[in-house]
C-alpha cells in the first residue's frame, strides 16, 4: 500500500454473476479552508459508504454544505435496480426477458441499451449482452454450471447475438423470444455516471464514486491533489488477499476494470473463467488476466473493459491504437507463466508503482 494515504477495502460480489477486479479507493482525509471574494469557505469532506446491487459503494465528496446525500443515493439505486436488474423479477430488464408485451423501457434503460449496441458495433461483438444463455449455462448466473458439449453449446449460441435485439419505442424487439439480455457488464459503470450527474446538479464538483469497483473522479482534493485509485495485482486463487498492482491519478475521468481469476471453476484439471466469448461460446482461455480502463464516463469504461477481456491482450492492443477516448492498463501472463504488464501511454502517464 502507498504510504501517506488511506487505504480501504470492501469485498466485491458483481450482481453474484460477473466477478469484476475491485478497484481501491485511496484518499487522504482532508478538510481545507479556501479564500473566496474575501471569505473564508471550509469544504467539507463527506464519506458514505452502502450496499446496492448486490456489491458496495463507497462515495467521497467535498460539500462547503456538509450535505448526507446517503438517503438520496439509496433511493436512487433502489430506483435503478427497477431498470437494470436481472434479479428483481418485476424489474424492466427482467419483464423484457420474460417476454412480457406491455414493457417499457425508462430513460436508463434505455441509455443502457443504446450504448450496449454501440460498443458491441465498436468490438464486433467481442462485447454483447445477449450471452445470458450461456453465462447461466456455464454456471456463471442463477443455475450451477452444467456439463456442455459442442452441441449443446451450439444450440444456446443460436439465441446470442446482439444484432437480433433492437429497442423502438420503448419496446425490446426480438427476433427469438429465447434470446436474454443482461446488464451486468456496463449498469454499474452508469450508476456512477448517474451519481455523479446528481452530484454535479448539487453544486459539488469534487468527488470520487466506487460502485462495486467501478470508480469516477471529478475535480480534486482541496489541497489540490487528484484522487488516486489502486488497481488490483492478480491473484492465484479466488480467495487470496487483495494487493495492488498500481496506483493511478484520476480527475475528470472514469477507470474500470475486469478480471478472470476470482471468478472460475475448475472441472476435470480445467479452469473455466467468468467471461463467455460471444463468438464461440466457451470461457476465454487467452492470458488476459484483467483489463483495466479509462474513459470520460464510467459506463463506456466498463463496457470496454469487458470487450478487452474478451479480445486478450494483442486484439486489445490493436484496437486502442485507433481509440483516442480511452487508455488501458493490461496484467496477463506469459509463455512461463510470470505476470506481464502493458499500459497506453495516455494513462502511463498517470501511474504510480505501489510501494
């Protein structure tokens, strides 16, 4: 851990179905004068900490009001959980998948929906969230992981593929009723947006938000520092203790990240990872470890670093040479086995070693 900063941890469960890499909130505990047309304003810092969406939050701010916002931001997740969650049956997201004809879709669904189907386009479908089948037959959502053969495998890949889902007027069209979407790899990265935005209307400019480990940075600290974040180091087993890899400066972006060794099970020797290839529909087993990435908004950020775990490293590589809005911190393991890093240059520059 970096001295001279605080360091918290909160275990992470990613709706009990995506087991994303927890990002570390770092902060000093500060409370600064600042001179402003002649008076003296005291920013205030304001910690709130909860559960939602099956995970934590852990929200800092700094409020010359010394506001709790806590009640609001509780109600806020409750509200959007009615959206985006696939484990409240009466939820919108769940009430499409069950095909019921008089759903419609809200404003963050449908924001939701819409940014999906832009980053399945961006990846070519590495990033899709029409694989529910398959996570939920590889044991990854409500149901224990079944024993697949190619042609089971198959038969569900026919109900997996974003193109075949479109929303028009408020309606999910299907082109199978069978096909099922889910949220889990972007919602929370937008439930941070949303938080923020509700912030940002407060008047507070100054805040970091962790929703289960997906984190936005706005402003700085009243000392004038950038936030730090820590990115978590791989760990060999699921239940390993949690160490960082890097620390990173954030202000005025999002950094989220995704990983594959918490969330596995291993049958006959063979250890089967979390994220579900669109295309074949079979875990990945490239060497991708975690995808860690920045963006100007939280959601983008998490959605890609999905997709990025689904490309591995080289794919990924390729695909932000072209990718001036978002920055990458890769960890992934070589041809003996030893952990490997590579980061962009744009976030490079905001790196610091844990030491």
């Amino acid at each position: 851990m970096c001295r001279n900063y605080q360091y918290f941890r909160i275990s992470k469960i990613r709706y009990e179905m995506k087991n994303k890499l927890i990002l570390f909130s770092l902060s000093l505990a500060i409370v600064a004068g600042f001179t402003f047309c002649g008076r003296l304003t005291t920013e205030n810092e304001v910690k709130l900490n909860g559960m939602a969406q099956g995970t934590y939050y852990a929200i800092t701010y700094f409020d010359a009001e010394n506001r709790n916002l806590q009640p609001e931001i509780d109600s806020f997740f409750k509200a959007f959980d009615k959206s985006a969650s696939v484990y409240l049956p009466e939820s919108i997201i769940s009430r499409f998948n069950n095909n019921d004809p008089g759903t419609i879709a809200d404003d963050a669904f449908t924001t939701v929906f819409n940014k999906s189907i832009e980053v399945s386009e961006a990846t070519n479908g590495a990033f899709d969230i029409t694989t529910m089948p398959l996570t939920n037959a590889w044991g990854f959502g409500f149901t224990d992981p079944m024993k697949l053969d190619n042609a089971q495998v198959d038969s569900l890949l026919k109900f997996v593929d974003y193109r075949r889902i479109s929303l028009v007027d408020g309606k999910l069209i299907k082109e199978i009723p069978e096909i099922k979407i889910d949220y889990n790899a972007i919602a929370q990265g937008y439930s941070a947006d949303l938080i923020g935005k509700m912030l940002i209307e407060k008047g507070i400019t100054n805040f970091l938000i962790d929703v289960g480990g997906e984190v936005l940075a706005k402003g700085k600290k009243p000392d004038g520092t950038q936030w730090k974040v820590g990115i978590e180091k791989p760990a060999n087993e699921a239940n390993d203790e949690r160490s960082l890899d890097v620390i990173v400066k954030l202000e005025d972006k999002a950094l989220a990240s995704s990983g594959n060794y918490r969330r596995f099970f291993v049958r006959d020797g063979k250890r089967y990872a979390h994220t579900i290839d669109p295309k074949t529909g079979y875990p990945v087993t490239h060497t991708l470890l975690s995808a860690s990435v920045m963006a100007n908004d939280c959601m983008t950020a998490d959605a890609y670093a999905t997709a990025f775990m689904v490309m591995g490293v080289e794919k990924a590589k390729e695909f932000l040479e072209n990718r001036t809005d978002l920055e990458a911190h890769f960890i992934y393991t070589n041809y003996e086995g030893q952990y490997e890093t590579w980061t962009s240059p744009g976030l490079k520059k905001l790196i610091q070693k844990n030491e």
